[in-house]
C-alpha cells in the first residue's frame, strides 16, 4: 500500500524513486542508492544530494494523472 502521509528518512526504502523533502529544497524526487549509500535527486540531472541538502521524510510519489488507483 502507498505510503500517503511523510515518514521519517530513516524508514525509507532503497533503490527506488521516492518524494523527499529536504529543509533546503523542499519536496523533491530522489532515491537512495544502496551501492552508493547516497541520496540522489532527479533535478534536472542525478547528483548527490550534500550534507546541507539531506532529506528529512520520505512519501510514495502519487500516481501520474489519470491512473488507474493501486489495488488496496
């Protein structure tokens, strides 16, 4: 099921695209690279995210306009 409401970062799962938000700039998408044990952000290229920039909490991204909602 879809995690609606911001969770703590250090709940969040590895490896997948994920809504962060990061005191500095706010609700962004990014994911957290096990390999790497960094945080990525999709703004406009991938890059790590720098010790100022780290996210706080993590949410499932919302579906894309007009899909089809997950079962449960």
């Amino acid at each position: 099921m879809p995690t609606r409401e911001w969770q703590p970062i250090e709940s969040a799962p590895n490896d997948i695209e994920l809504l962060v938000y990061s005191p500095r700039w706010g609700a962004i998408i990014a994911l957290h690279s096990e390999e790497d044990d960094a945080w990525l952000s999709r703004m406009q290229v991938p890059v790590s995210l720098g010790d100022e920039d780290q996210p706080t909490h993590w949410q499932d991204l919302p579906a894309p306009p007009g899909a089809k909602p997950a079962p449960g």
